[in-house]
C-alpha cells in the first residue's frame, strides 16, 4: 500500500528520494490522510539533518571559508535586529515580573527566581524567535530563491551537491551564531533584570548581582550553550529543508519562508520541553532556590 497520488508529497530534487520513496513509502500509506504531510515532512528533515551532519563530520575541510563569509555576513546584516529584539523581549519581561515580585512583597526573590528561568527558558526561546523570524528567514529566501531559479538543478548537472555546497556551511554558520548569541544574551538577562529591579522595586545592584551570581551553576553555562547549538542545528536544517522544497516561483518561496519560520518555532518547542525535562531529570537540585 503506498501513498495515493492525491497526497503525496514529492521530494526535494536536491535531496534525492525521502525516507518516505521506495520501500518506506508502504509504511507512510498507512497514516491517515491528515497526518500523512506532517510526517513527510519531518522525514524529509530528518533525513537532511542526517546528510548535513554526516557530511559536515566526514569531511570537515572544505567549508569553512563559507561558514565564516556566511558568518560575517550574517552578524553584519542581523546584529542590529536581534539585539534590540533580544534587549525588548527580555526588558519588558523585567519590568512586568518585578512589579509582580513587588506587589508580592518579595522583591529579595525576584533577582534569584526569574534569572534562574530565565536563562534555562525564556532566553534560550526569545534567542530562537529572531533566529528564526531573522536569521532563519533569510536563509530560507536565499536557498529558495536558489531552487525556485534551478540553479540547484544546474549544480547537480555539473556535479556538486547542494546539500555539501549550500546546506552544510550555512547549517553551521547559523548553529555558531546561536552559540555566540547564547552568552551575551545571559549577560543581556542580568543587566535588564537588574534595570527593572534597581528603578522599580529600589533593589541596588549589588544585592542584586550577588542574589543571582549565588544561583548560577557552571553546569548551567554549559546546558544554556548546548541548547543553543541544538536549537541552531533545528532551526537551520528547517530553514535549508524548505528552501530547497520551495516551488510555485515568488509566491511559493514566500509561502516557504512562512512555513520555515512556524515550523522552526513549532520545532523548538517541542525541543525545549524535551531538554528541559531530561536536563531537570538528570540534575534535579538545579531547580531549587539557595
């Protein structure tokens, strides 16, 4: 029993036949017809994240030069954006959780409490959201435009494959970006909070500081720095998988950006309960206040 005609999904021509072709697509005849697209597509992710890491690790020369200009470019065009994102998000967070603190009497908990969330959850997430809505976009939109162009078709035709020469580099570029913004963005944390609680709720900076430096783990600077790398890998394989899916001219690559971005967020999400859950299992005093 294979897939009906109706609703099959056709693959990327620069990915070769999905998971879902041949032999397997017998197996994808017997989802119903409402989830069969869903898993198409996170088979076809899948397997472009399989590609692009076994490509990236088995040959790890090669690329580089591309990763730093896609590097370079990239800080250069979005820097501006995803810091005042970054700065907007986590400010209007401060000032609305402090006066929330305040009202409670317990402005002493608030320094402690919301950076300890803050940096597991919401940062790792506000992070995520320019990446994909900024960065991720426009990754979509390049590798789009490339598909919707064939040049894709004329990379194959000489030889190269998409996925090692458009792909892989920017993949990594944009997984090195997410790691880069995951430390800043911590210090970004603390010195908002410490605005909302010193010209809100009168706490001096130093008792602040002290309460929050006092909760911090080193184990948190490292599951904070994984994380990122984990979301940067999901939002770039996302991004990369409906850039060369994108058909329809203009406005197929604009309907692929949108449903890069929604699937990244979506995607993300479901990493975050994941990993907060096994990294809270694993290390469960990390969730307790000193």
């Amino acid at each position: 029993m294979g897939i009906a005609p109706d609703d099959r999904v056709a693959p990327s021509p620069a990915l070769g036949l999905g998971p879902y072709d041949g032999r397997a697509s017998r197996a994808i005849g017997y989802v119903p017809g409402v989830a069969r697209r869903p898993v198409v597509e996170a088979g076809g992710m899948g397997q472009l994240f399989a590609k692009i890491v076994w490509s990236a690790v088995r040959h790890p020369r090669g690329y580089w030069s591309e990763v730093f200009e896609h590097l370079h470019v990239t800080i250069k065009r979005t820097w501006l954006p995803v810091s005042a994102s970054v700065f907007g998000f986590l400010m209007a967070l401060s000032v609305l959780a402090v006066q929330f603190f305040a009202m409670a009497g317990a402005q002493h908990l608030f320094g402690p409490t919301l950076f300890m969330y803050s940096t597991r959850t919401f940062t790792v997430w506000v992070n995520s959201v320019v990446m994909a809505g900024v960065i991720g976009a426009a990754l979509t939109s390049d590798v789009g435009a490339r598909k919707v162009r064939e040049e894709l078709d004329a990379m194959r035709v000489m030889g190269i494959d998409p996925v090692r020469d458009i792909a892989v580099p920017r993949v990594v570029a944009l997984t090195l970006i997410a790691i880069l913004l995951s430390v800043p963005s911590l210090l970004v944390t603390a010195f908002t909070m410490q605005i909302g609680a010193s010209y809100v709720a009168g706490i001096p900076a130093a008792d602040f500081y002290q309460s929050i430096f006092t909760q911090v783990y080193p184990i948190d600077i490292v599951a904070v720095v994984l994380n990122s790398l984990l979301v940067g890998l999901l939002v770039g394989t996302v991004c990369c998988y409906k850039g060369f899916a994108a058909t329809g001219g203009a406005i197929g690559l604009g309907r692929a950006v949108n449903q890069a971005v929604v699937v990244s967020l979506l995607g993300v999400f479901v990493l975050q309960l994941t990993y907060q859950a096994l990294y809270l299992g694993l290390f469960p005093h990390l969730g307790e206040l000193k």
